[in-house]
C-alpha cells in the first residue's frame, strides 16, 4: 500500500541509531550516514510541525545480566560492548523536547513506557526509522501493529545488516504491518497535512 495519509497525531520514533550500531560498516542497501541523515531530516520536520519524536537505544548491563535469555543458534545473547556503543548519535541528540526510550529487547515496545509515552500524547500513529531493518524495526513495527497503532515504515531512513532480510522485511512483511513511503514523501505529506 502506498502512503496514503498521517495522523493529526503521529510520532516519530527511530530505533537504535546510536554508536555501536552505526559504526557498522556493512549496512545496506543504505550507509549508516545516509540512515542517520534521513532520520534527522524526519526528526527536524516533525519537531518543526510540534509531533513527538522518540528516540530509541538498546542496551544492557555491563554484566549482561538483563540481556535477553534464551538459547539461540546465533551465539550468546551475552556480550561485552565498549564503553559509549549505546549513546545516541549527535546527529539526533541535544533535543530536550524528545522522548528517550532505553529498550534491552530486539522491539522497543516490550518491557518499555514507549505505549505509555504514546497513548498519554494521543499518538494514533507512528512512523519507523532506524537499523536494523529486520530487526529493532520489524519487532517494533510488529508491536505498533498489534497495538492498533497505524504503522508507517520510512524505508530509506533504515538499512540492515543483510541485504536480503532488509528486502524481505520492507517487500514482504511491512506492506502486512502499514505503509511505506521515503522520507521526501513523509515529508511531503507531513507538510500538505499540517497546512
């Protein structure tokens, strides 16, 4: 389905553009500096227009000791990351008026206030940015479905870490979950509807 319309109450909400995940140098089919400046131009317009934007990082105890539990066949769930891999880019920070999100899950709606945050604002609608694709943002785009929010994929302000899952989740998956758009488009229609 093509972008057909936002909510007079829509957020923004971009999933773990932050240091240790941008510094990946294997994204696609977009950069992390292409992801991250397209995430700013949505972020910019929507603070410009007085709409909610949510800012999403992922990380864990130092111990790892709230990682994720579980048996998995992709190695351990535990890791040791660097000192400063969680802080988000500067590109996006520095914005009192955001909302941060600290998720310690793939979704940044389990085990978070991010519905909280939503629903105490109104929110009907949300519009998803960030890495990975198949990841942070399907699990996310995911949760807002079955939330009854209306789901919005800005899919050239995302890449992932495969160029294949990144094509399944934005042809196969995110058309079941929302609609999709670039970020001009969002843009655009942001615009158009708060004239």
């Amino acid at each position: 389905m093509a972008l057909s319309t936002l909510d007079p109450r829509t957020a923004l909400v971009v999933i773990d553009l932050q240091n240790g995940i941008v510094g990946n140098p294997h994204l696609a089919p977009y950069t992390a500096a292409e992801v991250v400046e397209r995430a700013g131009r949505l972020a910019d317009t929507f603070r410009e227009h007085g709409l909610p934007v949510v800012l999403v990082r992922v990380t864990t105890a130092a111990d790892g000791s709230d990682a994720a539990p579980g048996r998995i066949d992709g190695g351990s769930n535990s890791r040791t990351w660097p000192e400063g891999w969680d802080v988000l880019v500067d590109e996006l920070a520095g914005h009192p008026e955001d909302i941060v999100v600290t998720k310690r899950n793939w979704g940044a709606f389990y085990g978070t206030d991010l519905d909280l945050q939503l629903r105490r604002r109104g929110i009907t609608q949300i519009v998803l940015a960030g890495i990975a694709t198949s990841i942070g943002v399907e699990s996310s785009a995911r949760a807002a479905h079955e939330h009854g929010y209306h789901v919005t994929l800005a899919t050239d302000a995302m890449a992932d870490i495969d160029i294949e899952t990144h094509r399944n989740s934005v042809e196969r998956i995110f058309p079941r979950l929302g609609e999709t758009g670039t970020t001009a488009e969002i843009v655009e229609l942001l615009a158009k509807s708060r004239a």
